[in-house]
C-alpha cells in the first residue's frame, strides 16, 4: 500500500490544528500507527479509514509541558522531541530522548535550549533550532553539536532531504537549500512557505503556507 497519500492527510489535518507528526512507515490491515502531539502531550495514535484514533498518553504527568515535534529513530527505537518541563514555565524548550521500549521512564535530557528536532534519513544527525535563527547539527555518533546557519527564520523547523542535505526557511522567508558537508546555500526560487515533512520515497516536501491556511507539496 502506498503511504503517501494517507501521510499526506494526516500531516494536513496535523498541521491545520499547528501539531507535528511524525509516522511510521508500517502498515497493519491498512492501519497507521503513529506518535503525535496534541495539545502540548505526546499521545500513541492509530489512522484508520482517514479517522485518528489515540490510543495512550505519553509523557503526560504533570511534569511536562509543551512537548512538540517527535522525530523517530526506527533503528534504535529511540523518540527525540521538544518539551519544557511544567514545573519551571519560563524555562527554555530543551530536546529530550526516550526509548520506545521505555515509555515508563524518565527521559534523557539530549540538548539544551533547541527546539525542532529533525532526524537525518540515516539516523546520524539530528537539526535543531536555536533562538535566534541558529540551525545546529547535532552528531548523534559522538555527541558532539556544531552551529550550521545563523540565517534561519525566528521558530522555524528544518526538513532533510538527504543524509547531506535538509532544507530551511531563511530571513527573507525563502526556502534555502544547505549543503551540510560543503555548507553551501542554494535557493530555490520558493518564498512563504513552511518545510514540514519528507515523504517516504524522498521525492518530495509536504509544506505549510506561511498563514497555516494551505498545504503546498515541493518536489
């Protein structure tokens, strides 16, 4: 079954409502398991005949707050996201990971001070935000981070789409693509418009208007 047209109505009613998503790339009796954040929790959901039904709660009590934009390791069952623990409201968004097989435990502080956390497709490296207009990558092999762009528009995500390449929105608010070995820019001719996530077969974006009222796909 192809996964792109049923990840491309879910990521069109996630992102109407402003929730990232991200989903696996498994189907069960047409069935579509994934992990999703609604208001500010990150929640076991199943999509069934376009319905989303949630099925548990993750990371739900009482001491967190804000979590937004899971990102999944399949490899290594291993969640990133972004959250701001409950107890300290004024606290920066930090970037946590959990492992699948342990919902039950506490997270595991990964990145202070980020935001957007977006897995290359090798699972390697990890983009984030940093306020203000900060990119970094964040090498997951040795842990080391390292500030990629300084040019990234206020609060916005970036989408991989290779293991060498991701793309961004820059202070103009023109789409940029950026080399992350050669830390080349190029820009695509595109303006206005939000990066949101890669389709399976990596052809192509699907993208938000900048005014959250329509769904562009960039291919």
């Amino acid at each position: 079954m192809n996964l792109w047209p049923v990840i491309s109505v879910l990521l069109i009613i996630v992102y109407l409502v402003n929730m990232p998503v991200y989903a696996r790339d498994k189907i069960e009796q047409e069935t579509l398991s994934f992990m999703a954040s609604f208001s500010g929790a990150l929640k076991k959901c199943t999509l069934h005949l376009y319905k989303i039904n949630i099925t548990d709660e993750i990371l739900n009590d009482g001491r967190w707050t804000h979590i937004y934009w899971p990102s999944f390791d399949d490899d290594k069952k291993v969640i990133y996201f972004a959250a701001k623990g409950q107890l300290d409201q004024d606290a920066n968004s930090n970037i946590y990971s959990i492992g699948a097989q342990e919902l039950d435990q506490a997270p595991e502080l990964l990145i202070d001070n980020g935001r957007y956390p977006s897995l290359s497709p090798d699972n390697n490296l990890l983009a984030f935000y940093r306020h203000p207009n900060q990119l970094f990558i964040q090498n997951l092999k040795i842990m080391s981070a390292k500030k990629a762009v300084s040019d990234i528009a206020n609060y916005q995500p970036s989408v991989w789409v290779s293991n060498t390449h991701l793309v961004y929105i820059d202070l103009n608010n023109e789409v940029v693509l950026f080399d992350v070995q050669k830390g080349g820019k190029k820009k695509t001719g595109y303006s206005d418009i939000v990066p949101g996530a890669l389709s399976p077969d990596g052809d192509r974006i699907v993208c938000g208007s900048s005014d959250g009222m329509k769904i562009y796909f960039y291919f």
